[in-house]
C-alpha cells in the first residue's frame, strides 16, 4: 500500500496526515489497513516535510525523526508508517487578528504612574510625559508587527475615538489598515502617525470592530479571525447605551455567531477589571491586565506574545488534500493530546452537537476541530502538541 503524509507544525501544534491508495486497501479486524499489492512509499523519514511558521508560509524541513516504520512485509501498515513524511503541502487555518485600539486622552497619562498618586483616568494635560500609555502601547505594536516570528499571521487596525464621529459604530467597521499578512508598511505608518485625545465610545467602537472582523471572516471562511480589544478605561460619552454591560452583550453575540469571532482584551492601568468581563464573553477567559505602575513594556509584549500564541494554536486543522490517485478514508482517523510534559493521551472521535472533550469533523469533513474542553487545555499549554494520524480506525471511545 503507498502512504502519503504531511506533516504541519501550527504554532506549536504538529499535525501529521496520511492518506493511502484505497483500491489497495483492506480493512484488518484491529483496524489496520493492509494491501492486496506489493507494499510501496514507506520507510525512514527522509522526505521533506512542511513547516509552517505562525501565518501561513512553509519551508522545507527534514521528515519525522524517528519514524522507521512503514508498510510490512504482509502488507499491514502500523502508526509509525501514518506519521512518515513525503513533503506534500498542507494547508493549515489563516489566522488573523483584527486591532481596535484607544488613543482617548488619557492614554496620555505617564508610564510608569506613582503608585502613591490617583490613580490616572483622564486626560492629564500638558506638560506630557514623554514616556505615557500611548508611546508604550505603540512601541509594543510595532515591535509585534515587525518581529519575524509574526510574518504571515494577518493583522488589521483601527483606532477609537473617531474624531468626526464618535458615537457611530459604522465608522468603526471601517479599518484604518485592512486585515492583511506581516509585515506591513502601511501598518506601522499608521500606528506612528496616532494623537491621543478625546473621550470612549466602547460600545461603539468593540460593535464596529466585531462587525468588520465577521464580514472579514465571512468572506474568508478558512480563516480564523479574531478580535484585540485594547483600551485604558471605561465607557465615557456617547449616550446611556455606552456601558460596560452593553460591550460584553456585544461580545458574547460575536462569539456565539457564525462566523464566531472572539475576543481578547487588553486593559492598560489601575482600575480596569472590570474589563474582563468583556473578555469572558468573548471567549478568552479573562483580560490582559497592564499595571501601569510596574513595567508596562515588558508586560504588553508577552500580552501580545500570549495573543498570538492563543490564535496560533487554535483549535482547527484543515485537513490537505489527499495525492493524485488517492482518497481519505475519514473512518480511519485517530488524533493524540501530548502535554509539554510528554504524557500523551489518546482524543476520542465526538460527532454529537455538545462536543465537550475530544474531536470531531467540521460539517463539510475538511476540518478537524477539537471540542470544547479539549481546546481550552490544549491552548492553555504553549508546549503541547496535537497529532493527528490516519492509517487506523477511528477512536470512539476510551482507549
């Protein structure tokens, strides 16, 4: 039997996928398949597999160490053979995130605040610190859209308050950089142009975001779009609808929407914990807290490093097509949990509709998603890896 295989890393994530001529192929009482024909394409792993760095680009690597099985001498094929990598391409899920980002007055407050001082909440007034939120904030962005790690990952960015509109959430849904690949110029020419001042329209402008991100999503169905929500304070302006609870409604019906977009939020200063509440809706569990008392720098760049870590390891692997001449046998498809640790559980297969622990299909059969339980442990670990194997039958159950 000829195996194929790709083999994916995804921000962590390795995903190794094979796929075998099913005119040959037999199915064994133990789930092994087995060929009629001379066995053929297996072996050591010295072909060139595909990694693929957080965005979408590959580069040609060696195969998997270690893999010395393959198809034997009778013709079965054991799961060391389903891992062997031949360097077929694999399309793995687009990830992209979409910026909404305060430059209100107070984001002119100093960094780092006295502790022993009221706490900073509006506007300050000259003289100003050259050292403030904003410059912080701006200098942690660039640094996140220039870094190499990052090329490819998509990334778009507007910016609140509005300055001829600032109550009105359509204006919000017009970025003032479009989703698109790092590195981009553009991008960090708008960032440096940026003046704080004015007051926050949060519903307004977390409405207009989510809108923007959804139509984005919409029309880019393989992607997996998110939104970081960043702002310095509450709700100030606009009318009674501006408020922490009519955001976090905003929130949850993004998320619960199709497509769904989350959202991760990041609150710069003292008093903002109200704030998590938004992110809990949104789906990410809690805010990015920045206590600007203490090191703000060095706290936003792991925010945004943790942001991007989140979104790249996702939950979501697109499976490649298979070989000219070959098809997929999606009853023959089983998918290992192995924590940084090392311990390795195997995932069962859940095709209900309250996917809690385990894996299932997307509806169209070209996506592997983890369920609910499962992708919350998987993301909350940054060495973890997820492989998924075809060759054996599927797991339904415990093993």
């Amino acid at each position: 039997m000829r195996t194929e295989s790709v083999l994916l890393t995804i921000g962590g994530i390795l995903v190794a996928v094979a796929c075998g001529d099913q005119a040959a192929v037999t199915s064994s009482p133990g789930g092994l398949q087995t060929a009629s024909g001379t066995a053929s394409g297996a072996g050591a792993a010295t072909g060139a597999g595909a990694t693929h760095n957080v965005g979408g680009s590959f580069n040609a690597t060696g195969g998997a160490p270690g893999n010395s099985g393959g198809a034997s001498a009778a013709g079965g094929l054991d799961s060391d053979a389903a891992c062997v990598s031949t360097g077929a391409d694999g399309q793995p899920v687009q990830v992209d995130l979409y910026f909404m980002v305060d430059i209100t007055g107070s984001m002119k407050c100093p960094v780092p605040e006295d502790a022993t001082q009221p706490a900073c909440e509006v506007d300050p007034g000259a003289p100003y610190s050259p050292v403030n939120r904003w410059t912080t904030e701006k200098a942690a962005l660039l640094a996140f859209a220039d870094a190499p790690a990052n090329a490819g990952l998509g990334v778009g960015i507007r910016f609140f308050p509005d300055t001829n509109d600032i109550c009105n959430a359509t204006v919000y849904q017009t970025p003032a950089v479009a989703i698109a690949p790092l590195p981009n110029a553009m991008l960090d020419m708008v960032i440096n142009n940026q003046n704080p001042g004015g007051s926050t329209p949060t519903v307004p402008s977390i409405q207009g975001a989510l809108a923007y991100a959804k139509a984005y999503a919409t029309m880019n169905p393989s992607h997996r779009v998110a939104v970081v929500y960043s702002t310095d304070g509450y709700p100030q302006g606009c009318d009674a609808t501006n408020t922490i609870p009519n955001a976090v409604t905003a929130a949850g019906n993004a998320l619960g929407g199709m497509p769904s977009i989350p959202t991760y939020v990041l609150g710069l200063g003292r008093n903002v914990s109200d704030l998590n509440s938004i992110a809990v809706a949104g789906g990410t569990t809690q805010a990015y807290l920045i206590d600007t008392t203490q090191d703000a720098a060095s706290q936003l760049s792991a925010a945004l490093a943790s942001i991007r870590t989140k979104t790249a390891v996702g939950c979501q692997y697109i499976i490649p097509p298979p070989p000219n001449g070959q098809t997929l046998d999606l009853g023959k498809v089983n998918v290992q949990f192995t924590d940084s640790a090392g311990m390795v559980t195997p995932l069962s297969q859940d095709a209900t509709a309250g996917c809690t622990d385990g894996w299932q299909y997307s509806a169209d059969n070209k996506q592997i998603n983890l369920c609910s339980n499962t992708c919350s442990t998987v993301t909350a670990d940054s060495g973890a890896k997820v492989t998924v194997e075809f060759g054996c039958a599927t797991s339904t159950g415990p093993k």
